[in-house]
C-alpha cells in the first residue's frame, strides 16, 4: 500500500511541475503559435480541459482564430481538444502515443549506498546496479587498466568521473583527471554541474571559443594542481593541452615543485562515437590511443574509463582493439532497454506527405522538443525528398514560432551556440531543430518530444537521440517520420541513411594516391629500433586533386587514411605537437615496410579487407535497422535495436508495450526494470591495496549480538579496525552499516545488502577483504551462503570474516565445522587484532 501511495504521490508532484513548467514558459512567449502549442501542452496536462479563468489565462483574437490548428476549441472560457482521432495527417499511432501518462517509467530499484557514496554526495543510496558496479569497478581498478562502461541514460554516468576526482583528492588534494567530451554543449553542461558540487567547485572546460589568456589561465591552474576535473575535446587533448597533460602525468620528483598535478584517470565521455566520428570527421579521437601510450610512458598507473550509454558490436571491437591490450581490462556492460518512450514511426512516399504530417505532430507534439534531420543544409536540386534543418527551421519560423532555434555543424559561431545551450537550459527555447550533435550528453531531463524528419543512419543513432527525451524517466515521445520511395534514383531519407552510413571509407585507388603524396612529403626520418619513424604532412594532396594547401577537408581526409592505416596495424600515429608555423603535421612509426613497395599489393589487401569488413557491419546493421523501420508493427521496436546494438547475453528482453508492434498486440509495458551490473569485478586481488592482519582464507566470528540489533556499531567498528572493506549485511541493516563506514578510516566501505544478492543471481563480490553478516535465522543464513559459497571458496587467498553463531544449523550440519579450518572466534579477538594492526602502522 505504502509503495502505490508513494508512486501516486510521485506522480502528482512531476505532473504539478510540468504543469508550472509550462506555465512559466507560456508567461514568456509571444508569438500566437509559440502560444497556443504551450496552451495545448497545458491542456493535455489537466486532463484535456482547461479552465483559462482558474490560470488568470485569457486568448485574443488571433489566438481564437488558429486555434483550430493546434487541435484546440473554446467554448464558454474552457479550453478543450479536439477530438482529431480521424484527421489523415496524423501519423499512425500518434494519439495512443500521446496520451498522457503521469507515471514514472524508469523503476530502476535503489541500491544500498556505499562509504564512498556516502562521504562525497548527498545522495542517500545509488539510482540503479549500474551506478554502483561502476563505481565499484573504478574505485578498485588495477594501475594502469581500462574499464569500458555500457550504462542507461538517467543511472548517473557523470558520478562515477566525479567520484573518482573527490576520492582521490581526499588522499591527494593534487590528484586531478581528466575528461574527454565530444562537444562543446556537453562539456559546459558538465562544467556547470560540477562547479555547484563541493570539492569540484574548480572543475574547467576547455573549448575552442576561449580566448587564449583564458585558456592559459585555466592550464596554468590544472597544471599547478588546482583543476579536480578538467573537460576538453579530443582535438584540444592533442593541441594546445597536450604538454600540460604530459607535465600532470609526471613524477612529481621530476618536474618543478609548482606544477603540483597529478593525473590519476583519463576519462572518455560518449565513448561510442569514436567509431563513427572518429573513422570520418573527427579523426582526433582515433589518436587518442597514442595520447594514452604517452601519458602512460610518464606514469604507468594512469587509469582509462571509457563511458556511454550504448556501445554497438563495431563500437565495441575498436575500443577492445585500442585500450583493452595494454593492461589490466574489464567490461561492465549494464545497458537495459529504453520503457520510457512512446514511439510513432512511419514512412512516407513523398516529403510532401510527411511535411503534412510533420506540421501536424510540431504542432501538437509536448515541449521541451528535439527535431533532428539528417542533412544541415538544403542539397539543392528538384525532385529531393528530404529536409534539411536548415530548411525545416525556416519553415517554422515562417509558420510562427519564434521559441526556435537552430543547431548544426554549420552554426560555427561559438557564443552563438553557447546561448543556444544556456537558453534550451533555462527553458527559454520549446524547440531545436538539429543534427546529430546536439544533446549528446547534456543532462536536460524535462524533454518531452524528439523528432526524426529522416531516419537515422543506423539504430545507434536513433536509439541515442531518443534518449535525450524523457531524461527524468516519465513519459517521452519518440516519433520518426521519413521518406522510402521505390524509385531507384529518388532522394529520399533511406537512401540518405545507406549514404551516411558507408560513404565516410577511402575507396582503395584514392588511398593509395594519398598515401603516396603523404610518403613524397615526408621528413624527418630516422629509425627507432627496427621501425622507421617519419613526419608526414597532412596537406599533401594527391596529384588528380585540385585543392587549396591547407583545405581542412583535404586534411581530414589524410588523418582518415593514416587512422584506418593504423587500425590495420601497418603503422602507429605518434602524438606530437600538430601545428608547426599553421601547417599540419603528424610523427607515424611504420609497423609494416611493405608499405613503400608501390608493387606490393598484399599490404592494401590488408588496409581494405579491414575497410571493407567495417563498411560491411556498417551497411548490415542499417539493412537490419531499415528492415525493422519499414514495417514497425511487425516485432517490437526497443527489444529489437536493444538486440542489434549489443553483445549481451541477457536471456529474456521483455517488449516495450509501447511501440507499434506491442500496440497492435496488446502488449503490457514492464512494470520493473532490472538494471545488471554487479556480475563484474576485476579478477585480480590487488594485495598491499588494503592492510590487515587476519589471515587469508575465512573465519568465523561469534558476534557479541547475532541479532545486530544492539550490537551492530561495536561489531562494524572492529572488523573494520581490522581492515575489512567490503560487508554484506541484512537488508535492514545495510544503510546503517553504510553510514557507518562512512565515518570510520576505511577506503573503500562497500556494502551489499541481502537482497541484492539474493535478487540478481550473477552479483559478484569485489575481491576485498571481506565480512559477511549471516542472519539469525538458520534458513536465511543457508540461503545466503548458498549463494556465496563458491566465491568462498575462490577466495580462498583473501581474508574473510563470516559473523554468525557457531552453533548455527546449516544443511543439518553446524557452521563451525563445514567453514574453515581453524576454530571460531569471539568478536572480542577483533580488538587485539586491531590494535596490533594500528601499532604497525
């Protein structure tokens, strides 16, 4: 009963919020379109009738005349909707998507907080598993290891970067780390966040648009130590930060006293687009690799993270590839479908057709709204079936909106796109119209609607722009509306996606053309062991190119080439200062010589058996995708692209209960949602980590109280005296045990409750010195040891208290003679282990 009344009264506080929401930003619109889309918004949130009286509201007679227009009538100072159910423009399944739901539909169950959580937030437990295996991961990660984490949107990523600065300068107020973001818009949000959060109050973020005395202050500050948490881009990384960044992974016994940094954990945010980005416009992340070795050469231990929300199977491979051989490596893969949203998808013959019914869904679609086009700008030519943001934004601007605004590649100007972001923030834009970039990672949780006006180049892409609605975890729509023609050379939106999706590779004859103009360039050759090093100059242009020296296009193009060069292992990009007098340059070490044999023809064999494999998962993914989008009643949308986008091993993937397939079926949405996570841990016992004086292997404690019901904080105190770090503890004693440990000199303080091993049958244990407080009861107390026991077992080299009666019957058998060797002990022995373990400190 509790549980319904709290959720009833979670609903009606989100849906009086949304409603002052709305009602603030209709105070401050204008225009009689921005106005009434606003008031339908309104409407739809008060049950479909409003009365304009009882909200001091009042509509003029341009409002009374286009109210029709956004499905809208007036009748004696109510305002209502209209009953459209049968009006053609709407797309299929729009009004089932767009009934109000006041429910919170991301359930995931709270998990028990740890010391660590406890000392550094304000927050009381984690949102979900994910949250806490990564961050468990992290906190007892091996010097100089990789962890790849696959976690949902809304379990709180940015903790876990955040943690990891606050933990570490607890011990080393120097310690600093370092944050990859791939935009400019994620990297301020990031900043804004992090500078309200005590301890991090001096965290910066590098971008392109600071002027250079801002920029230099901000590196003298990280390198002097002052800078918790630093955010750049990847192209900045390897630029002007890169010698700061080389200085912080210094010994401090090497470098002057002042420059006191000490990067502990590099970080990469969003980590799933160095595949796409990486391999065509944005190459720097590609290079990031090399960066790494360096960094590593001045500090072996330096840690890398990498973050997303999705990770498809290419994703995945090249991130393997790239960071998981130089050291220890671990993957927790956490992801769980996206419940939250409604989907609408449909395909359309013509633009004609679908601009209708894209006017219709703006104009009566929930804000905050995300519309995205695949194209910035118009590609000219008649007879084009698709629609550029460019073009679109126009045309909403032409039919009255004002709340608008546009955000492409195009929009260069960086105060310009910085007041973008600050305005979508402060809720002064209802709607963005954009390319792929916009959002990624900028924790705005009240968007209500995302668009597609095309269809995306692959279910990645799709699945991560709907994930920018519904960030709280309540209702979002989803609506994709795009062009598919049976016409061989008509333009459309599918024909597009194919386009996007395998035209960014290097057909072979202009890679071999541009490797040449590379090679005739080069200077600076010298050997280093068997391999010969060189400088290659990126604005060497191949002879059939006509191009200005310098075209940032013709650049890209050549790191294209050396990066795929070096996925195929034929050489390595050395990370070296890239601007030299305003030109261009890069340092490889040649791992394969054969390349300079212009006979040789077994080496681009390699480089395009490679290029091709890529461009082949690439375009099958999309045949997939395309496939699933053209008849979206036939499976379920979400289960289907969560199974394209993973390598899981999940055994059931329930429907979503809200796409047109589990519509058309009746499907009921999931009522829980069971986050994963907590299977992982580093196979590795890090000895010396963690000081303790009891012997490897378990042992039994008589507990003063076996009840914990008046003993608990004595007991805590002394096993934790004696170096245990890591407690599983009754379900109604763990938040104590927490809170505990938070006070109390232990570095790690994790802490599982019962029922969260008894619920997830793959949660795993982190290899720590470890107590495990058995319950009274002797069935429960089986229980629990039944299902760790073989972790017992494994862990036979690390220290391990089990606290319980000895005389407790387990499998009719006492404890004390089936868990270990040596004779039980009363809880008292603790204290002298203790206090001999603080004599040798």
């Amino acid at each position: 009963m509790t549980l319904v009344s709290d959720a009833s009264r979670n609903a009606e506080i989100w849906l009086q919020t949304e409603f002052e929401r709305q009602k603030t930003a209709l105070s401050h619109a204008y225009s009689v379109n921005d106005r009434l889309a606003l008031l339908r918004s309104l409407v739809r949130l008060n049950g479909g009738r409003l009365k304009l009286n009882n909200e001091a509201l009042h509509l003029n007679s341009e409002e009374l005349v286009a109210l029709p227009r956004h499905g809208l009538i007036h009748e004696f100072g109510i305002l209502r909707l209209v009953d459209e159910r049968r009006d053609d423009r709407a797309p299929a399944g729009f009004w089932a998507a767009e009934r109000l739901d006041v429910n919170l539909r991301r359930t995931f169950s709270d998990h028990t907080p740890d010391a660590t959580l406890l000392r550094h937030t304000a927050f009381g437990s984690y949102r979900a598993a994910a949250q806490k295996s990564s961050l468990r991961a992290l906190l007892t990660m091996p010097s100089g290891g990789g962890l790849m984490v696959c976690m949902p949107t809304g379990s709180g990523k940015s903790m876990i970067f955040q943690l990891d600065a606050l933990g570490s300068r607890s011990r080393n107020p120097s310690s600093c780390v370092a944050v990859i973001t791939p935009t400019v818009s994620l990297a301020l949000d990031h900043v804004r966040a992090l500078r309200t959060m005590s301890g991090l109050e001096k965290s910066a973020a590098l971008t392109g648009d600071l002027k250079g005395t801002e920029r230099d202050a901000d590196l003298n500050a990280f390198r002097r130590g002052e800078t918790p948490i630093l955010l750049l881009s990847p192209e900045i990384a390897l630029g002007s930060a890169r010698q700061a960044l080389l200085e912080a992974a210094t010994d401090p016994e090497e470098k002057p006293q002042s420059l006191r940094a000490q990067l502990r954990t590099l970080f990469i945010d969003e980590a799933h687009i160095i595949e796409s980005w990486g391999r065509s416009f944005r190459p720097d992340f590609q290079r990031l690799p090399a960066l790494v070795a360096e960094l590593r050469e001045r500090n072996p231990a330096l840690n890398v993270v990498l973050l997303s929300a999705t990770l498809p199977p290419a994703a995945r491979c090249i991130l393997r590839s790239a960071y998981g051989h130089s050291g220890p490596w671990l993957e927790i893969d956490a992801a769980i479908p996206r419940y939250e949203h409604d989907l609408v998808i449909q395909a359309y013959g013509s633009s004609a057709e679908r601009d209708l019914a894209l006017d219709f869904v703006i104009d009566r679609a929930p804000r905050p709204m995300i519309v995205y086009t695949s194209l910035a700008v118009d590609p000219g030519g008649s007879g084009d079936d698709r629609v550029s943001a460019e073009s679109l934004f126009r045309r909403l601007r032409m039919r009255g909106y004002d709340r608008i605004a546009l955000f492409t590649g195009q929009v260069t100007d960086s105060r310009e796109r910085q007041q973008i972001v600050a305005d979508w923030a402060a809720e002064r834009i209802d709607i963005v119209v954009a390319t792929s970039a916009f959002g990624m990672g900028v924790d705005k949780p009240n968007v209500r609607t995302v668009v597609h006006a095309c269809l995306p180049e692959g279910p990645a892409r799709w699945y991560q722009e709907i994930g920018r609605a519904a960030r709280d975890g309540h209702q979002g729509l989803a609506i994709c509306l795009f062009t598919s023609s049976e016409h061989r050379q008509a333009r459309d939106d599918v024909r597009t996606a194919y386009s996007q999706a395998t035209s960014s590779w290097l057909t072979r004859d202009v890679a071999e053309a541009r490797w040449n103009a590379l090679f005739q360039r080069r200077s600076k050759v010298r050997w280093s062991g068997p391999n010969q090093q060189m400088r290659l100059d990126l604005d060497s242009v191949r002879e059939d190119l006509r191009t200005r020296v310098g075209s940032d296009l013709n650049r890209n193009w050549n790191m294209s080439l050396l990066n795929l060069m070096q996925r195929a292992h034929v050489l390595e990009v050395l990370a070296i200062d890239e601007k030299v007098g305003g030109k261009a340059f890069w340092d490889v070490e040649i791992k394969e010589p054969t390349i300079f044999d212009k006979s040789a023809s077994g080496v681009w064999d390699q480089i395009f058996e490679l290029r091709n494999a890529e461009q082949q998962v690439a375009k099958a993914e999309l045949d997939d995708f395309v496939r699933l989008m053209r008849r979206p009643e036939k499976q379920c949308i979400i289960r289907a692209v969560f199974e394209m986008l993973g390598e899981r091993t999940v055994k059931y993937i329930a429907p979503c209960g809200r796409c047109p397939a589990c519509r058309s079926s009746n499907v009921e949405p999931p009522h829980t949602i069971h986050s994963s996570g907590l299977e992982r841990t580093w196979p590795e016992y890090q000895i010396g980590d963690v000081a303790t004086d009891l012997p490897p292997g378990a042992t039994l404690i008589n507990p003063v109280d076996p009840t914990y019901e008046t003993g608990l904080e004595q007991l805590i105190r002394r096993l934790a005296t004696t170096g245990m770090e890591q407690f599983v503890a009754p379900d109604d004693h763990a938040g104590s045990v927490a809170r505990l440990l938070s006070k109390l000199p232990v570095r790690y303080g994790f802490v599982l409750s019962h029922a969260e091993l008894r619920n997830d049958p793959l949660a795993a244990l982190a290899l720590v010195p470890t107590a495990i407080l058995l319950p009274f009861n002797g069935e429960m107390a089986a229980r629990i040891l039944s299902r760790l026991w073989q972790w017992i077992e494994e862990a036979h080299f690390m220290p391990l208290v089990v606290a319980a009666r000895p005389d407790l019957r387990i499998r009719e058998r006492r404890l004390d003679q089936i868990l270990s060797r040596r004779a039980p002990y009363p809880e008292e022995v603790l204290d002298s282990l203790g206090s001999n373990r603080g004599a040798t400190k």
